[in-house]
C-alpha cells in the first residue's frame, strides 16, 4: 500500500484574477506535515509539490497521481488557488497562466475538473482524498460570475467511490486569508489539526479525513464566521485515515479540553474553569509555559474573531450621520464582507453603537417638528397679512380682480425609522386647507386659464449641500429678492393651448394638438421652448396683459411657497402627492432608485395625468413636482455663480440650451425636488415637457 500526494499551490495569476501569497506556502506546509512519520508517515519521494506551474506539467501532474495505482493505495490531491466556474456549469482549476477574453474563460489556460473526474475513475486506486482551499468566489468578482446561481456540484465534478472532498468554503463563498496567518485560514488549521495530533476527535491515534474537516471548521468558523468549509464523503471514503497522533500524550489530552472549553466559553474562560484548567495542568504534569503555548494557539481564531468585530465596530463609530446613508450602508455591508462575519455577529455591534445614536436622533426630530409647527403657523399668520394687503393693493389695480380660493395642502411628517433607524422610515399624509387669491382668465369656448396671486418676498435659492442627492449645479445658496406676480395655477392643458393655437399667429405656427397622452385636462407635452414663447405671444395680445414663462427664480420661489426642505411637503416624496417613477429603475447597469432619503417607494404610472390631481402647495399651485418639466425664461447655467440676485431671468452666453424644472412622471423622485434643475435644447420636443405661464402683477 502506497501513500501518494499530489500539493499544488497557485499564488502568481494573469490579471482578471486576484494573487494569492499564502497558496505557494500553503503547501509547503502541507508537506511538511505529510512527511513527518510522526504525522502522515508519508514517503518524500512520494509528495509531490508544484508551486504556479505551467497548464500541461499540472494537468499531468494530475493524470500521474492517479494512473498506475493499487486499489489499496491512499491518494491524495491538495489544490490551494482559485477556482473557475463557466457559464455552461464546467468548473476549472486555475493555473499561472489562466485568463480571459471578453470576460470569458480562456479553457486551454485552465484545468477542467471533468478531465480529473476521468482520471480518478479511472484509477483503480478505492481511497482517494481531495483537499480544495479554493476562492471560489473570488473568480466571480472580477468578472466570472455566471448567469445562474454560481452553486458548483461538486460530487458531480468530483464524487465517485471511495472519495472524500474537502473544501475551505462553499461554492459561491471567498476562501479567505487571515490576517497575522502564514497560511491560508482552511489549510492553517488542516496543518494545525494533524500537527497538534488536535484533529483525532476520538483518541484512537488516528486522524481520519472527517476528524480533520471538523477539527479545521470548528476553528475557521471562529476565526471567519461567515466562511462554511464543506465536506463531501462517497462510500467509504468516510473513514479514510490521512494522519496519525500520539495517544496518551499530556499536551494533546490538555489541548483537547481546553479546546472543548474555549468553546463553551466562547474565548473567555470563566473563572471556575481556570480553576478546572491549573489543576488539569498539575495532573498532566506540564509546565505553566507549555499550557500557555498550546492555550494561545487555540484562542487564536477567537482572538481574530474579536478583533475583526472591533475593527467593523471603529468603523461604524466613526459614521457621524445619522440614520445612515446608502453610501455607508454599502461600504459596511463591503467591510462585513472581507471580515467574513454573518449578519448575526454585527447586530449587537449595530444595536450598541447606533442606539445612542437612534435617542438623539429622535430627540432632535421632536425638537424639529415643534420648531417646524411654530414656524408654520407664523408663517400662515404671515401669508395671512400678505393676502390682506395684497387684496387692498388690488383693489385700487381696476385690471385684475382677484377672488379667493381654498385648496387642500399636504404635509408628509415621518412616523418610525424602524428599529434603530435600520429600517425604511414609514410617513403619514397630514391634511389642511389653504386659502390664496386668483383670478380666471377666458380662453374662449368655455375654457379659462386660471392664474394665482403669489406675494414677493425674499427666498434662498438652490440646495444646501445636506440635501441628498444634490447637484452641484444646484450651488452655490444666494438670496433671491422676488417681486409679485400671477402663476398658472396647474400647467397649461390640451385644451388651454388647443385654444391658444387657434388665435393668430404672431412669429410661428403652433400645432393645435402636439401631446402624445391625450386629454383636455392633462398638460400639454412634446412643445419647445419656442413653442411656449409663441403661445405667451399670442395669449398677451388677446389679452393686453404681458404672459411670460417665468424666471428661473420664480419658478422655484413659487415651488417653494415659503419652505426650505426639498419637496414643499417634507423632506421625501410619495406617488401619493405626484406622479413621478416611483419604482427603481435599472437602466444600462445601474439602479436608479423610486425612493428618496428613506421614503417610500410608490407606483409608475408610465403616463401624464390630469391637472390638479394631488393637493397644492401653500401658494395654491399644483403640481409642481413631477407630472411634467416646465419650460422656464432663463438659459442654462452649470451653477449660480453671477446669478441674478433679483428674480429677473438669467440670459447671458447659452441662448440654446433652456431651463426646465419640476421632474416629471419619467423621471425619479430626486429630480422632482424643488431645487432640482433640468435643460434641453429650445427646439427639442419630449413627452415629458410642457409649461406653466405667469403674468406681471397689475398689468393691463
């Protein structure tokens, strides 16, 4: 009977995939072991170690191990590298050489399993062992992943008669290093199982294969929790003995108990124990030194468990905002990830740092509401006394009488962030009545446009940079001075502008009936700026008072109505209140999301829909987030720096390029927020794009 290995480590690799130092030493270290006749008693000559080598001397390597065998022969191939899984299910082991094209396997630069799978069968050889320290997934990451769920069977692969695999982790698991380790984290404590006689579970003076995997599992899944090393037995490869351990030997009998007791202790040996433990070491006759020893190496995995929970502990302390971002969450799930930890083993680490936090967090949302409801109600009794003056203003203004209205205003207040922040916020839709001045403007044929009085005042314009998912072309924050004017109460309709566009042309020609969703009272869409500019033409001269598009900074003080966050109603958005993609969106790759700052998602209703369907804003407008963009005077800029400070349009240097604000019912909520900001060329007419007039207060 002959003991044959076969230790291929790979640790130099093409690009495309990741180098592995610990592979080339991870059979060194195995060979040492094996040929101990203390150990595995087996023959050096009978070991054979390749470190990187060449495609064909490995695939060879691999044909000799099992050719020409005794059926009573123990064989045994140990493969430290990265594993290889293709889009049709074959798996590969990876050489020096192995490579891609296209983001495909390259097969000639690779091994395939299938062509080893033959060889074992064909082996007469009944005892063959299969060691895989593979970072499966690793391949994965950088490009290999297959279309479907990556799994590699590998008794399909590699099971047969009389065999025993052995793998570091799962199929679609990385097979991680370890920190302060010289090996890989599987093979270092496969090497310390049978080196330390640790791994004979049952005494007997042999270390059968299963013993080995349990003994290495035990301590991976301390040192790297969420790493699940597998095993995979056929036949009677069960009980296939690899090594061998000294029997009745003291050190071996204190390191097993101290082993059984680390892990009732979870690492911290209680005191009673330590009691156990000094007694057991005076009957066994070892030395406080020789205890220490065999004691810090079983409580290494612990120690390395500890320290990566203190490690994702620092990190999540160093996090300042609160609740946390996506983009923290990402970078702590990635930390998670290379610490090798389950979500079980950073829920206390969460519930401890985040708590403190989830107090003052709520204490300050308290302290914000109550200041918000102070500032709200000053705020009416403001807008109250504007109105008040501004009907006595009008009075004495014989070319527009106004007429008050009521009008339903939302305000979406949050409810819960679930526990401790962790979870989506839920929001609840707090309802009251508004009151503004407006008057009716005839169109003809029984159609008017309705246009509400919006008081001047003074506003800052343009996003704070707190504002989630700002642009920077939202920058920088300037005081705005706006004075009074009339806005459309919604977009101009279909049949607003059907009827505008049939008054005389002024400089071009309009058509009647341009709007790819149809209805009266949907907004018109699919007009260019042009367009907008001839139908306020056209309107002024039948009417002698100045229609206009408005400013830029109208349009936004008016959006607004007197409040700083970034929807008038609150701090995120609801398909409830407008009708915007509320669903995500993957386009080309990346996901785009159909929520904003921890709101909820909604529906996409795929289409426009008829004015005036969701409450106003303060001011009495509607609509002003999402639906359609509207066409604004003013021409792009890529930020505010020299922006008019006094209301008045911006047309200086890009008389091509239009301003569009308000999101519509295609875009994502983050482009409905009133500061977002949008352009397209003046002549472009899209699906998503219409207008809302304003005219000069007190014109006639």
């Amino acid at each position: 009977m002959a003991k044959v290995a076969l230790l291929i480590g790979i640790s130099e690799y093409e690009p495309g995939l990741n180098p592995l130092p610990n592979a080339v030493k991870d059979v060194e270290a195995m060979r040492r072991v094996l040929v101990n006749p203390e150990m595995g008693d087996f023959a050096e000559a009978d070991v054979t170690v390749l470190k990187n080598p060449q495609r064909q001397d490995m695939e060879d390597a691999i044909y000799n191990l099992y050719a020409h065998r005794q059926k009573d022969d123990l064989l045994l191939f140990y493969f430290s590298g990265h594993g290889v899984r293709v889009e049709s299910g074959d798996f590969y082991f990876s050489t020096s050489i192995t490579r891609k094209n296209q983001g495909k396997l390259i097969p000639t630069s690779a091994v395939a399993a299938t062509n080893v799978h033959s060889w074992m069968n064909q082996s007469n050889s009944r005892r063959l062992v299969v060691i895989l320290d593979c970072c499966f997934s690793g391949a994965f990451a950088k490009g290999w992943t297959p279309k479907d769920t990556g799994i590699i069977d590998l008794q399909q692969h590699l099971g047969g008669e009389g065999r025993a695999i052995l793998t570091a982790s799962t199929s679609t698991q990385y097979a991680f290093e370890s920190d302060g380790l010289e090996l890989s984290v599987y093979t270092h404590y496969l090497v310390e199982g049978i080196e330390k006689g640790a791994a004979d579970i049952d005494g007997d003076g042999l270390i059968a294969v299963d013993e080995l995997h349990r003994y290495a599992k035990s301590k991976v899944q301390e040192a790297s929790p969420a790493m699940t090393p597998e095993f995979y037995p056929f036949k009677d490869g069960y009980r296939i003995f690899l090594a061998k351990s000294p029997k009745d030997d003291p050190t071996l009998k204190y390191r097993k108990e101290f082993d059984n007791i680390a892990l009732e202790d979870e690492g911290e040996i209680s005191g009673v124990n330590r009691f156990y433990l000094d007694e057991l070491r005076n009957n066994l006759r070892l030395s406080a030194d020789e205890a220490d020893a065999i004691e810090s190496e079983v409580l290494e995995p612990y120690r390395q468990r500890q320290q990566k929970l203190q490690r994702y502990e620092q990190a999540l302390s160093q996090i300042k905002q609160y609740p946390l971002t996506n983009k923290d969450r990402n970078g702590l799930k990635r930390l998670q990830n290379i610490l090798n930890l389950r979500d079980e083993d950073i829920q206390p680490i969460e519930q401890r740092v985040l708590a403190s936090k989830q107090v003052e967090y709520e204490r300050q949302q308290r302290e914000a509401e109550s200041l918000r409801q102070e500032q709200e109600k000053a705020e009416n009794q403001r807008r109250e006394a504007e109105l008040q003056e501004q009907r006595e203003r009008e009075s004495s203004s014989p070319g527009i009488q106004t007429q008050p209205f009521e009008f339903e205003i939302a305000i979406l207040n949050p409810k819960s962030a679930g526990f401790l922040g962790m979870g989506k916020k839920t929001y609840e839709i707090n309802r009251s009545r508004g009151r503004a001045e407006f008057f009716r403007e005839s169109l003809g044929n029984g159609v008017v446009l309705e246009m509400v009085a919006i008081p001047g005042g003074k506003f800052i314009m343009g996003s704070p940079e707190s504002e989630p998912e700002r642009y920077a072309s939202e920058s920088p924050q300037h005081p705005v001075t706006i004075q009074p004017f009339f806005m459309g109460k919604f977009s101009v309709t279909q049949s607003q502008w059907k009827a505008v566009a049939a008054l005389p042309k002024v400089n071009i020609d309009l058509n009647p009936d341009p709007s790819n969703f149809k209805g009266a009272n949907r907004p018109v869409e699919r007009v260019s700026w042009d367009d907008a500019i001839e139908f306020c033409a056209r309107l002024s001269k039948k009417t002698e008072k100045t229609y206009r598009l408005p400013s830029e900074a109208e349009w936004e003080y008016a959006c607004r109505a007197g409040t700083t966050t970034p929807f008038y109603f609150g701090e995120t958005i609801t398909t409830d209140l407008g009708n915007y993609r509320g669903t995500d969106w993957d386009y080309k790759g990346t996901v785009y999301p159909g929520d904003y700052a921890q709101g909820p998602k909604g529906e996409y209703r795929e289409q426009t829909t008829d004015v005036g369907n969701f409450p106003a804003n303060p001011f009495g407008l509607f609509d002003m987030h999402g639906n359609i963009w509207e066409w604004c005077q003013d021409e792009w800029h890529e930020n505010y720096n020299g922006a008019p400070k006094d209301g008045s349009a911006w047309l200086v240097d890009n008389d091509n390029q239009k301003l569009l604000r308000g999101g519509s019912w295609l875009n994502g909520p983050r482009n409905c927020r009133s500061a977002d900001r949008g352009y397209y060329a003046r002549v472009d007419k899209y699906v998503g794009v219409g207008f809302r007039v304003v005219v000069v207060w007190g014109r006639t």
